[in-house]
C-alpha cells in the first residue's frame, strides 16, 4: 500500500462531488457516491463514517439525506482528510539506533541522546515540507482546477444526475451523527 | 512499515561509519558494522548488497577488506540511499478514479484524462517537495551535524575501536563487485 491509501482518492473525489450544495441541500447519499464512481456503497461508508470523525462531513438523516461538508471547502485541506482517513502516519519511525553503538556499553552518554537523531531529523524536515504542500490543496483550490478544464455543462450534469436519483431513506453511519440545521 | 524503512536508518548510520576512510582504508566489514551496532552481519550484509548494486558503495576484498564510499560523502544524499534501500516508492498510487464517473459511460471524454488527475497533481507536488529536502542533506551534512555535537574524542575512539578489531578474510557481496584500487 502506499504511503497515502487509494481511500483518500476516492474520499477526496466524493468531498468534491459535495462543494456544491446546492446539487442535494439534505446531503448526498454514499449510494449515489457510490453509484456515481462504479464503487461499493460499503466501500464508501466505511470512508464516510472516518470523515464524519474526523468532523470534516456532517450527516442528515432521513428521506433524501446524506452527507454534507461540515465547513467552507477552502477550510477543508488535503491533509486534513489524508488525516481522517490513514491517520498521522510519520515517514519514518526511528529506531534510535544512534544509542545503540558499541563503543557506548549498556547506557549512552547524554550528547549522543541529546536532542533528536541527525538522520531522523533530516527525515522530520522533509515530512514537514510534505505536509506543508498537502495542508496548502483544499478542496476548494482542487474544484477550481478542475473547473478550469472540464466544460461548463460538466457541473450542470452532475446536478442533473444527483436529482434524478431517487430518493431513499438514509442513515447516517457512527454514533453522534450531527444534523445538519 | 513506514514509507522510509528501517533498513534505511541502518544504512546510513553504517555510512557515516564509512565517512572517514582513514579508520580503515580497505574498508570496514558488515561484520564489525554489525558488531558496532548490535545487529546481525546477515541483516547488514543484505543492505550493503543494495548499497552496492546502487552504486553507493565498492567493496575489497580479501583479508581487512570490507565496504567503502563509492563516492565523496558529499556526493551521496539521503535520497540515495533511500533509493537504493526501498527503491523509488511513489507517495500516492493514483487509480485514476476520475475516468470511473457514472456520466462518462464507457469511455471518459478527452478534457477528463488531459493532463494528471487534479488530486494526483497535489500528492506529485508534495513528493517533489519532501524529495528535495531528502537531495539536499547529504552524508556529510549529516557527518557535520553530528561532530557539532560529538565530542572530540569520538571519532578517535571510533577509529581506534575499528583498529583493535581482528582482521577477517571479507568476500564481498553480489556479483561485480569492483575492487578498490
């Protein structure tokens, strides 16, 4: 598996399907999520009930609801929802192997633990300026892109599919779904 | 298993071993890389194989032989390494879920496979970015960050250790190995 799961492509392609609210102001359905990228509803769930977590969608139970941005999409970043999904993975887990050199017996001597690794520390570095490029995307800036060159009907369709679905019961997946007011 | 492997720690601490060729200029055994660093020779010897076949290391062999820098330490990054340990691993596996849109039928229109997929595009930008901070620390940046906090003595009982170690008939790893001249 890579380092970022194939569940946050498809998490972050459902999120854009829901920028615009006005396509189901109940919410979209992880049916129709699922439906509409020829993936299992199940598959889906399991997503959306970690984004719902993470607190990055909110739920509205009932005839014709689903799931919904839980804020603005410029407030949604990338990582945010590589977090929700595959958790605060770090790059690199150090062993210290550093304090394990022969030549320092059974207890290292401070300088040698002091601070974090030097190699370690080049690893945290280049984490960090991954995190900054991920924490810069929001879905917000992604839309924008792909607005840019899908045509403009492109839009108009989804919206057009989404409300010719019809319209089935849906309960929201966790404890302490939040209705939408 | 993190995106940087353990293997990877290993490697570069027994490369900084190797900074200073003076310690021993035939090179140092994965024997007493191994014994210096409470590991198993099998387990190095696998990660100097990769070294080798990467071209990071040449070894010598015959009696006080062993492994030295194919090249000047600040010639070989961390990227490298890591290269030459867990090979090229992109961060993100795109699916190219954004042809699979329920709209496109069969056959995705031109303007949705132009260019990367929006989302591939954001993971590209953040690998480019850890990448380049992996490129640019080398192993003598990192010998340099560890003599500032090393005491003097260090390097010399280092050396010193590596002198007092009995001398073994060392057969390097892997097919073309090139000799040392």
């Amino acid at each position: 598996m890579s380092y970022i799961s194939n569940a946050v492509e498809y998490a972050l392609h459902c999120l854009l399907y829901l920028v615009n609210p006005n396509d189901r102001p109940g919410g979209v359905s992880t049916r129709d999520l699922a439906d509409l990228q020829g993936v299992s509803t199940e598959y889906l769930a399991k997503i959306f009930t970690k984004l719902h977590q993470a607190g990055l969608v909110v739920g509205t139970e009932g005839a014709g609801g689903g799931f919904a941005l839980a804020r603005a999409p410029e407030k949604i970043s990338v990582l945010d929802v590589i977090v929700a999904i595959d958790g605060k993975k770090p790059l690199f887990d150090c062993k210290e192997v550093r304090l394990r050199c022969a030549l320092f017996g059974s207890t290292a001597p401070r300088w040698a633990s002091r601070g974090v690794c030097s190699i370690h520390a080049v690893m945290l570095e280049a984490e960090a300026r991954m995190r900054t490029v991920l924490a810069t995307h929001t879905l917000a800036s992604i839309t924008a892109r792909v607005a840019a060159k899908a045509p403009a009907s492109f839009s108009t369709d989804i919206s057009a599919w989404l409300a010719g679905r019809p319209v089935t019961r849906h309960a929201s997946r966790g404890s302490g779904v939040r209705r939408q007011k």
